[in-house]
C-alpha cells in the first residue's frame, strides 16, 4: 500500500509517516504541492492525508487534491483540518476522492488505522 502525507514543515508529518509505515505501508513525505504533484505523476498512491491548512506559501491542500483527482482516480483522501468549515460534509462535494476528515489532534495510531482502512478497501475494490 502506497501512501503520501502532505504536511507543513513541522514534525506532525514525520509522527504520521512513522505510524503508517508500521502498519506495512510505504509512505512518502512531502511538504509542498511541487513536491506532492511531483510524486502524483511518478507513482501510484492507495491514499493521500493532507493537511488542508497548508503554509499558504507552499501550495493549496485543495489543489493537490484535485490533482490526485486526476493522475490518481482511484487514490482516497484523508482530509486533515483545524477548520470547521467543511463540518456540514461538504469537503465530499467540492472533493469527490476525499474519504474523511479530521482535526490534527487525532492520534497517530488512529490516523494510521484511518489509512490502513482506506487503502485496504481501495485493493478489495480492485481485485
């Protein structure tokens, strides 16, 4: 199972990847939207967590979503975010690939299971 974290600067990021990577998955880390979209159009992905509230300097969350939209159909999203903007549900319209949303207070391990979940149904759904 592939997955890429796109995350700010911070060590949040790291914490997520070391939790996902013990579950089996091999995990990539970015922390901009060159550097996501670079990944999107060189490898496959079972899911993407990203960060909405993105460092406005280093991308827009929602355009690297679009993105994997588009390289990646099948890939899901897991929506990170401090914001209760999207609280009504809406983030499943405005983002068809996104499977969840959830605030960065979450614990790692259940971010983690949150991924496993996502990917692993994603295979089921292949085969």
């Amino acid at each position: 199972m592939n997955v890429l974290i796109v995350e700010n600067g911070c060590g949040l990021g790291t914490i997520w990847a070391d939790h996902v990577g013990r579950l089996g998955c091999d995990v990539v880390l970015v922390h901009c939207q060159v550097d996501a979209e670079a990944q999107l159009r060189e490898q496959d992905f079972d899911v993407l967590v990203v960060n909405l509230n993105l460092n406005p300097r280093w991308g827009d969350a929602s355009a690297i979503a679009d993105y994997a939209n588009f390289r990646r159909p099948t890939a899901k999203v897991v929506c990170v975010t401090t914001s209760s903007f999207f609280s009504d549900g809406s983030i499943f319209r405005y983002m068809p690939n996104a499977c969840v949303m959830v605030p960065p207070s979450t614990e790692p391990e259940d971010l983690a299971a949150l991924v496993e979940y996502h990917a692993r149904a994603e295979q089921r759904i292949a085969v």
